[in-house]
C-alpha cells in the first residue's frame, strides 16, 4: 500500500511524494470534497489540476457522484490510473461519496494489491482515519444530507491508525485556528493523531510509515 497523506497538496516533500508514485502519467483527481459548495467546485478542480499538471502528470477528473450505484465501473475506471489524487474539502461530505459510490471499498482492495498509489490532502487524507470523531470541530456533518442525500458517517478507511489533523498553524487555510484548537485538544486526551502543517506529509509504503514534519 502506498500512500502520501498532507495537509495541503504537495506540503515541502514533492520530491518525496514523486519517489512514492513514480514516473508523472495519468491521476484521476477526485473532488467530491467540495461537493456541499457547487459554485466553488469547478473552481477547486482547476486549483488542483493546474499544479499536477506542472508536476508532469495528465489529471482526470473522476466524479464519485457518476458512480453511485456502479461500483463494479468506478472499478474499472481506477483501474486505468496508477495514482489518485484526493482534494480536501468537508471530510464528511466525502465519506458520504466515497459510500455511495462504493470507493470505500473498491480503493482499499486496489491499495492492497498495490494497483494504484493514495495521494490525498485534508479531507483527501482525513477520510483515511480510523474513524471522524472530532473532524467535526472544522468540517459541518450538516452539509452532508443537502449535499449527499444521507446521514453523515463517522466511521473512516481505517487505512492508517492515527486520525489526522491537517492545516495545523497554518494561518493561511485554517485562519481561525480551529484545526490547531482541535489537535490540542486530541493531544489533551491522548488520542492518537498526527497533526500536520501545510508542510507536513505522512507517507505508507508498504510495512513503513514515515512522518515528514517541518518541526521538531
């Protein structure tokens, strides 16, 4: 399983996110994220497919919402790319996506096999918990029954055992503090959590989970 997990996109550890997922082809790029905030979607796409695409790679978006109901084609369709590419957005909203349309279970089958690399930043990384307890301290649970048509989920991936706290002091995406606010208060209760700066990148490869801080 190989994945790079970042509070935001890149964070300083490109060059090790390009040693992760190797030579730069095709990435399906999926928003869902932003799904709740329909005038800012295309805007969020663009945001993320302008940079991959001066990085080398040939984005494609992959909407989850195309898929509900098709699991077994959201399969062949993930099954074109070697990397996927997870935008942040609300973590909630996405988890919803992510089980309507069956990539809650298609991505961690894929990920074992080691078909295709995880590249998810926030929401993209989040989602990825044990479970969501806590994220709703930054991300509205709300915006997921007008966005989604369901009840929020609380349950993640499970694809890695902390729960992840993104844009932690970074005024420039979390300028409330909250994230900082809500990775203290883990810390307080000693649940186990990594909490990233804009900097900051954890990656899986295989058996190895490697925490990249631009702090002590």
């Amino acid at each position: 399983m190989r994945l790079f997990l970042s509070s935001y996109r890149f964070g300083a550890h490109q060059e090790r996110f390009g040693a992760l997922v190797g030579e730069p082809g095709p990435v399906a790029v999926i928003p869902n994220a932003c799904d709740a905030w329909p005038a800012a979607w295309r805007g969020a796409v663009t945001s993320d497919v302008t940079p991959l695409r001066r990085a080398g790679f040939r984005p494609e978006v992959l909407d989850l919402r195309e898929f509900v109901g098709r699991t077994a084609r959201l399969e062949r369709e993930l099954r074109r790319f070697p990397l996927v590419w997870v935008r942040g957005g609300n973590t909630f909203v996405l988890r919803a996506q992510f089980a309507r349309s069956g990539a809650d279970l298609v991505l961690p089958a894929l990920l074992a096999e080691d078909a295709l690399a995880y590249a998810g930043y926030s929401a993209g990384a989040c989602v990825l918990a044990p479970d969501l307890h806590g994220i709703e301290a930054v991300d509205d649970p709300a915006e997921v029954e007008p966005a989604c048509g369901v009840e929020p989920r609380w349950d993640g991936l499970g694809l890695v055992d902390h729960r992840i706290v993104p844009h932690v002091d970074s005024p420039d995406t979390d300028p409330d503090g909250g994230c900082t606010r809500l990775a203290q208060r883990l810390r307080a209760e000693g649940v186990a959590h990594w909490a990233l700066t804009d900097d900051d990148a954890v990656v899986v490869d295989g058996e190895r989970t490697e925490l990249l801080l631009s702090r002590p």
